[in-house]
C-alpha cells in the first residue's frame, strides 16, 4: 500500500506518455526488480463508470541491470513465441478485472487500479500480483510470486482519443 501511495504522488513528476513499469521477484534473500518503459494502450468507455481497456507490453523492454537475468526471464517467458504481455479486461471504481496473458497463457485478473485526468492527459496507478506457475513459468531459485506496479501518464492522440503507446523506436 505504501508503494501505491508513492507511485500515486511520483504520477506528478511523470513526463506525458511516460510510462514506469515495475515487477519484483525474490531470489533466496535477495529481492530482484526490472522496469520497462514500453506500454501499448486502448480504452473504450462502455458507459460513464466503466472502459475497456487493453494494455501490452513488450517482454523484451523489461530490464533488472543484470543481462543474465534478464535473459533467464526471456527465456522463461517465451519471449521468442510471446513478445507481449498482455493484460484486457474492463475497468471500473479502483479496479480493473480482465485477463493477463504471460508466457501464452491467460489466467484472470484482477487488478487495483486509480485513474485520473490531469490537464489533457490520463494518470494510471496499477498494481497487482500474480503467481508464475499458474503461466507455466519457472525460474531456477527464483520465488514464483511476481508483484507488478505501474504508473504512467498517457496523452490521447488527437486523432485517436481512445488510443496511444509508447514503444522505443
């Protein structure tokens, strides 16, 4: 809860279409933490409390500062067959409900989620957890339990307001 709150009030210092995608895993006593920059993004309101959302991000953009590691995570998603991880599912108060799809498996979801419009643009705090065996994924001396945090501010397109990304060129 104390990340969400931080992540919250980091929304303020965050570029437009800046986005900051964190997971964090345990090896024995050590905690292991990557981030991507990358998201791909659509939002669609059904009605006046509720959107459909669908976000994907790249598996190769997640960096921990350790190549090998990295690699071991590739390569435990797949990344070769399954580039993207993929979470669509429909928003509402605090929440989003859907799927994710990690290493071509998709499992619900449910994840906490807090938007809100600031100027022009759309701020998103995220956060969730999920358990790596239930997507067939393993890594050798690595604890299953992944906990992912997003915060990202997101500019609509003026020619597309229901869509947009960001993906390194």
């Amino acid at each position: 809860m104390a990340l969400f709150a931080l992540l919250t009030t980091a929304a303020g210092a965050v570029e437009p279409d800046q986005v900051l995608i964190t997971y964090d895993l345990k090896m024995g006593s050590k905690e292991i933490s990557g981030v991507s920059r990358e998201l791909e993004w659509s939002f669609m309101s059904l009605d006046q409390e509720r959107g459909r959302m669908r976000l994907r991000v790249p598996v190769e953009s997640f960096e921990s500062g350790h190549g090998a590691f990295d690699q071991a995570l590739r390569k435990a998603f797949d990344s070769e067959h399954h580039p993207l991880v993929e979470i669509e599912g429909v928003a509402s108060e605090g929440r989003l409900e859907g799927t994710l799809e990690l290493a071509g498996t998709a499992r619900p979801v449910s994840v906490k989620l807090h938007l809100e419009r600031v100027g022009g643009n759309v701020v998103a705090v995220a956060s969730f957890e999920v358990d790596l065996r239930d997507y067939g994924v393993s890594l050798e001396g690595v604890d299953p339990h992944m906990s992912i945090d997003a915060v990202v501010r997101l500019s609509p397109s003026p020619r597309a307001v229901v869509a947009g990304g960001y993906v390194r060129g």
